[in-house]
C-alpha cells in the first residue's frame, strides 16, 4: 500500500496543469442572458483532463521510477475516486451557496437537469461522484488503448454509433435511452448500480489492456 499511495502523490503532483486549467475556466467563465450555466459544472473539466495526464505522461514516468503496471493502475484508480468526490463536493456546494447569489437569473446546474437533485443534495452529490468516476475510468482505458489495433477499432466503433444511430429516429432512441440510464436518470439506486457496474466491467477491461501495455 505504501507504493501505491506513493504513486498517488506522485499522479496528483504531475496534474497540476489540469487543475489549474479548470480552477481558471471555473473561475473565468461567464455567461450573458437570462439563462446561465453554474460555474460548478465547469469542475466537471477535471475530470475530463485527468485521465490524459495519467496515461501519457504518468505511466511512462512511473514505470522509469520503477513503479509496477498494478501499483500503476490501482494508484490511478484510487485518485479518480478521490477526484470524483471531490469534484462533486465543490460542484455541490458551488449549486449550494452561489448559484442563489444570482437573483435576476436562471442559473442551470447540471445536477438539475440530470434529476439528481430530485433524490435531496446529499444523495445527487453521490450520483455525480459516481457518475464523474464512470467518465474519468472510461476515458482511462479508452485512452490506454490507442497505442493498439484494437484501441483504433474502439474508436471506429464509437464513431459510427455516434454516426448512424443519431439521425435514424428509432436508433437515436435507443442511444438517448442509453445516456438516460448512466447520466439523465432520477432513480438514485438505479443510477449509482449501473455505473458502478460499468466502472468495475472498463477498471476488469482496464487491467487486460494494461497487461498488453509497453513503454
């Protein structure tokens, strides 16, 4: 345990760019109009940087210290569950205490238009933080897989679903069915299952993909 929360330090100390780019659009961002977008859902770009950080500059990095692939992952997997919590803590309080700062305005929380605050804030925090946890071990595994043939196939694959079944109606529908289930989704119980289900099936696909991976 002591070298994976070593690998830990190391990951969060080397993405500082990342936080730094998403404290300054959250800090920076600004919208006109009656209708407006919460800051705390521009915390989500954390989320979406990460895993970039981790994959091609981290594991390089820390197999040359001579980190082991597992320690590796584990240690990757352990900050995205810190970071997902984190996240959603800020994004929460942010939708808490300073979105009511703006009167004459709508102010659009994701956690609103996902319905997760339909279940008390306290329960939509944990449906961001598990969701946001979804995203980031997703993006992990897709991302460590683009040095290989099947890394190149995946990507094709969601190209062309994006592709056909968006403007064939009954297709489009089941693909909007799909991210109302693991995003859009005001049953909390249902919500969390499915995308700790999903987290478990890519961080297993993570581990087969890792085994294949060089330097």
């Amino acid at each position: 345990m002591t070298a994976i929360f070593a690998i830990i330090k190391r990951l969060f100390a080397s993405n500082k760019i990342s936080f730094i780019l998403t404290a300054l659009v959250v800090l920076c961002a600004t919208s006109s109009g009656d209708v407006v977008l919460s800051n705390g859902n521009y915390t989500w770009l954390l989320a979406v940087l990460t895993p970039f950080f981790f994959v091609f500059y981290d594991f390089t990095k820390l197999m040359h210290l001579g980190a082991s692939k597992k320690d590796y992952y584990f240690g990757c997997l352990i900050s995205y569950g810190i970071l997902a919590f984190c996240i959603s803590l800020v994004n929460t309080l942010i939708h808490l205490l300073i979105d009511p700062l703006y009167p004459a305005k709508t102010v659009i929380n994701l956690m609103d238009v996902c319905k997760w605050t339909e279940n008390g804030i306290v329960v939509a925090g944990f449906q961001q933080m598990f969701f946001l946890l979804l995203v980031m071990v997703f993006l992990h595994v897709l991302l460590s897989m683009q040095v290989h043939w099947y890394g190149w196939i995946t990507d094709a694959v969601l190209v062309a679903i994006i592709c056909i079944f968006t403007p064939v109606a009954p297709l489009r529908g089941i693909l909007a069915g799909f991210f109302e289930i693991i995003m859009l989704n005001g049953n909390a119980l249902l919500h969390i299952g499915i995308c700790l289900l999903l987290s478990a099936a890519f961080s297993l696909g993570g581990l087969v993909v890792l085994k294949r991976k060089t330097l």
